[in-house]
C-alpha cells in the first residue's frame, strides 16, 4: 500500500498548530487531529492496477489493430474481384 502526500509538510504544520491554540477539549483536539492527518495522507496510486490495466489496454489495442486490418484485406479482395470483374 502505498501512499503519497497531498500538500506540503509546512502546510499541515500550520494547521495543527492553529488547531493546538484552539480553546477546546484534547478529546476533541485529537478527534480533529486524526481527520486531518487522515486526509492528509491519502491512499496514493497502486503501480500493480496501473500495470494491469495498462496491459489490458495494450492487448485490447492490438486486437482492435489485427481487426481492422483483417477488414482492410477484405476489402482488398474485394476490390480486386471488382476489377477482374469489370474486365468482362
């Protein structure tokens, strides 16, 4: 699992000192505490997924790719047997 931080370290630095001035209970200091920290480091991009995705991509584009070619041959075909066949 990996994660990744969303903003910089000064950043959350400053908000929970802002919340440590606050005039409230440490119950609900370390309540606050914890959704912030929680949304701070946020689950990030899994590589595996990506990778795995990524290869399911690539082999649907390179189907996709063999069909339309299979298709331009027949129309290569079929553009040959009109010419021979006008040729009559």
């Amino acid at each position: 699992m990996s994660y990744y931080n969303q903003g910089g370290d000064s950043d959350l630095a400053a908000v929970l000192a802002d919340l440590d001035s606050r005039d409230i209970s440490e119950e609900e200091k370390d309540r606050i505490r914890s959704q912030i920290v929680e949304q701070y480091y946020q689950k990030g991009p899994d590589l595996k997924t990506f990778e795995t995705m990524l290869d399911k991509l690539t082999g649907s584009k390179m189907k996709q790719q063999g069909q339309v070619a299979s298709a331009r041959r027949g129309d290569i075909y079929a553009g040959g047997l009109a010419n021979m066949m006008s040729n009559f």
